[in-house]
C-alpha cells in the first residue's frame, strides 16, 4: 500500500525540517524536495498536498526561486507558507508589495473561521509573523481570511482550487495552535486519512530491504550509536545471514559498552558480527597528540583504514550499509554555518572497500523516528535512548595526551558519575553528561600522604539542539556523593570540579 504523502518544497527557509516534522506528527508522510522538482516528478509522487516553504528571498529578487505555473493547475491542495505564499501571489498575477517596516514577533492574527483552514479557531490567534515583504493584492478567485495590524493579507484562500497562502509560521512554537493549522490542512483540505506509524515503516521497509538486495551481501560499520545500530538491526532483519557488522572497538567508549554492543548484535539478535579491538593501535597513533583537531582526524581516518582491512577480508561485497539520517540529507548541500570543531561521525565513507552500491535504510526518518523503530525492532532501551557521545569518544574528553592510565581513570569516574544521575532520576532530564580528565595535576591530602593527582571536571548540560545549552544544576547532595565516591574509589584524582558554564559561551565538550 502506498503511503498518503505531502510533498514540502524547500525555498530555502530556516522552518523546513520543523514543518516535514510536524506534518508526520499528524501520522501523514511528509518529504522535503528542493523547490525546482519538476511537474513531472510531482505527477509521480502523487501527493496529496504540497506546501511551499518560506525562504529569505523576495520575489522580485533577480534570482529568487520560483515555480512554474502549471503546479497550481495540477488539482493537488497547495500551503504557501510566508515566501510560499508570496510566490504563490505573484506566479497568479496577484500584488506582491515591500514594507517599510519588518513584522516581526508573535503578533495577533483576525482571520476568518469559516475556512476549512482555520476550522475550529477563534476569530482572533497569535501566530509568529516573521516577513518584510507581504501580499497587497491577493490573485483572482482568492479570498482574504486574515490580517493584522499592518499585514492586510496575512492568509488568503481559492477555497475550490484548494490554495491556501498564510503568511505566519504555524510549524513553531510560538504558533498557539499553529499545529491545528497544519491538520486543518491535511484532514479538512487534502483529504489525508492519518495512518503512517512507525510500525508501518519497519515492515515496509523489510520488504523492500529484502526485494532489493535479496541473497547478496551488504556490509556495515558499528560504532555503537543509535543510527548505526538500528540501520543495521533493520537491514539484518532482512537478509539475516547475508548482513555482516564490523564494530570497530577503538577502545574509546565508555566502561563496557564495547561488550555491551557485542552481547546485544551477537547474542540478542544473531547478527554476523565482527568485534576489532583496535585500542593499541588507536592509542599508538595518538601517541603524543595534544590537538583536539588532530585527534578527531587521526580516529576517523583510522576507523576508516581498519574497517577497510577487515572488509578486504570478506571480499567483494554487494551493498554498504549507512546510517544516514534525514536531517543530514536536508542539510546536505545547504550552506553551512562556520565549522567549531568538525565532528567526525565515525562511520565514513571508506575508499577502498570494494562495494557497488549504499543502502541507507533510515534516510527518510528523523531522530525520534529512527529511536521510535529502534524500539520496534526490540533494541534496549539504554541503547535507543543513550545520551549522544562523540565518534571519537573519550579522546577529545582528555585534555592533552592520551594515555591508557588515564583512559582507565575517565572510564571509571564517568560511570560512578553517570550511574548516580541515572540513579537520582535525572537521565531524562540532563541531555548531556560526562566526565572530562583535565590535564591539571594539584596536592591534596590522603590519609597522612601529600598526593600529587589529576583534576576531574563533570560535565551536565540540559538542551535540546546541542547547538545551545545551559549546564545543569544538579541538586549538591548528589554532586556530594559522585565527588566522595569518585575520589573513594578511583585512584589519581584528588579533586574534582563541576562545570558551570553554558553554550555558549562554552561548548558541550572540552575538546
Ligand atoms: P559541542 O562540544 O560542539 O558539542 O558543544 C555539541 C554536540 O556534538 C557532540 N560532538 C561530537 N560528535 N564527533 C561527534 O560525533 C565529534 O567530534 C564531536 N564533537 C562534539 C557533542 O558530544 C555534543 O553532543
């Protein structure tokens, strides 16, 4: 059965992935394309709506995106959303006008509750109006159902073309209600019925996993977080046998998640797995390494020069297994903001691996979808729902050199850490929680002994973007108990910090 979709055409606004998002909490598929897909392609993929986008051009900007014509004369429900509305105005001949002034804020919208959009509303909402240009005169056969103070078009309707333009944002939170609109949209106008489910997916995509490759084989790398290993789970589901895992140990995890990943892909679920500890090799090449820059690149090209050893073994192979996620297919290809530190996901395209195509089994599934099928498919919950953790793991959270002393001492003082936050009830609510083994040695005191030791810094910030965040403020008592337990019963560290600084200024990680 082919799933309802609602086709979101990007023109290049800052909201997109946020209304894809939306638009499947209401359980209706939902794809971002770029906003020059043909109409052709468009007849294909037989939405059943499609919605524009905002975007920061203007339309009378030189090389402003713009459609053809023919997309309104399709009989498909179309959304304009701010620069999709304008375009929408201006393509059917109808009066695109620059303000003096921006509008910017969560301002009050009259509209009017007649139309099916609006259905259910009070007369008067508050939406977010974010916009310069605005829609004077709105094109033949259309109406106006809303306005503000200085906005005399701030939606408009052709309510039997089934075009709708509002020039607010209903996909953010500052929308009240502004979901409801988007469900307007979906139920009253396009006619969609609400019935994609994750579990939906999980069994469509076997399917196909399994029409598609078949008997041949496909490869994947394991670094032991959540895309990976659902991408993995899924596809073994599928070709069971014909699926090997190469989980490439750097012996930088955490304290035993190496064997926890191993008893879960070999034990659990029977996957072919292969488990390279790689540590002495890994910490021979950090040998004497101080740059976080240079420790980030040095463990993803050796991740990669390892795996490509291990799959040389097996020979050729049919297909490579990626857990890309569709955040980073949006993203791909648009502008980027300047780089801090380059996060290497570990898990890169190798070279030399002899393979003639990638399958990426969770490309159309944002974040909390691919933890909803990860679930689905029966993987722990510890494993699904684990706090993120950098690809080159413990190494960017020792400040200077790496040695094996002080990887043991980071791994034993950030499980006490993290085994009191969880037992505290505090997991759900800090989104991020370490240990970072500084590079400060101090005197202390032990019993009658002078000591000369290392200085611990706990970590624990509360986001939800990982791009900002503000650090945590665990209630004393507990920091108490890790800080007696940590210096009780690890040795070399005699003194341990708590880190209050916020990002920004600071960032998440040390290094
Ligand atoms: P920062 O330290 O930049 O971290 O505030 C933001 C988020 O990114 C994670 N992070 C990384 N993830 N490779 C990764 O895969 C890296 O090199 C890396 N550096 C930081 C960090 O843990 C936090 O969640």
């Amino acid at each position: 059965m082919k799933n309802e979709l609602i086709l979101i055409l990007d023109f290049g606004g800052q909201y997109n992935q946020l209304i894809a998002r939306r638009v499947r909490e209401c359980k209706v598929y939902s794809e971002v394309v770029p906003y020059n897909i043909t109409i052709e392609e468009i007849k294909e993929k037989a939405p059943k709506g499609i919605i524009f986008t905002g975007g920061p051009a203007s339309v009378y900007g030189e090389d402003s995106p713009k459609c053809a014509e023919e997309i309104f004369e399709l009989g498909i429900p179309i959304l304009g959303i701010c620069y999709g509305m304008q375009l929408m105005t201006y393509t059917l001949k109808g009066k695109v006008e620059k303000a003096e002034k921006r509008e910017y804020g969560t301002i009050n919208v009259k509209i009017d509750n007649t139309s099916p959009l609006f259905q259910g509303f009070e007369k008067e909402n508050k939406f977010l109006m974010s916009h310069t240009d605005y829609v004077e005169t709105v094109p033949n056969g259309f109406s106006n159902i809303g306005a503000t103070e200085t906005c005399p078009n701030a939606a408009m309707e052709n309510r039997e073309k089934k075009l709708y333009g509002i020039q607010f944002h209903p996909e953010v939170n500052n929308s009240i209600n502004g979901t409801k609109v988007i469900k307007n949209f979906l139920f009253n106008i396009c006619g969609c019925n609400g019935d994609w489910e994750i579990s939906s997916f999980v069994e469509e995509s076997i399917k196909t996993l399994k029409e598609k490759i078949g008997d041949k084989k496909a490869l994947c790398a394991l670094s032991g977080g959540v895309d990976s290993s659902v991408a993995a789970i899924l596809l073994s589901k599928a070709i069971g046998k014909n699926l090997t895992c190469i989980f490439v140990d750097h012996g930088l995890l955490r304290k035993n998640e190496g064997d926890e990943v191993e008893e879960i892909f070999r034990n659990q679920f029977d996957i072919n797995l292969i488990r390279v500890n790689a540590k002495e090799r890994f910490l021979e090449k950090l040998s004497g390494i101080t740059d976080p820059e240079r420790k980030r690149k040095i463990i993803g090209e050796e991740f990669i020069r390892v795996f490509e050893e291990e799959a040389k073994k097996i020979g050729t192979i049919d297909y490579l297994v990626q857990g890309t996620i569709y955040p980073d297919v949006i993203e791909s290809g648009l502008g980027k903001s300047s780089v801090i530190k380059s996060h290497h996901n570990v898990g890169g395209l190798p070279d030399y691996v002899d393979f003639k195509e990638i399958v990426e089994p969770l490309r159309d599934l944002f974040k909390d979808e691919v933890r909803k099928t990860g679930i689905e498919l029966g993987i722990p919950e510890n494993l699904v729902y684990r706090q993120p953790f950098p690809g080159p793991g413990l190494a960017i959270r020792i400040i200077g050199e790496i040695t094996d002393e002080k990887l043991q001492i980071l791994k034993e003082a950030d499980s006490i850490f993290r085994e009191e936050i969880a037992k505290a009830g505090l997991h759900k609510k800090i989104n991020q929680y370490f240990a970072v083994l500084t590079n400060l040695k101090s005197v202390g005191v032990m019993g009658d002994e002078r000591t000369y030791d290392y200085t611990l810094a706990l970590r624990a910030v509360e986001t939800t973007d990982f791009m900002t965040g503000i650090w945590s403020k665990i209630p004393y008592e507990i920091l108490e108990k890790v800080s007696s337990r940590i210096v009780n019963e690890v040795s070399h560290v005699n003194r341990i910090v708590y880190d209050i600084t916020s990002k920004p200024p600071a960032t998440i990680e040390w290094e």
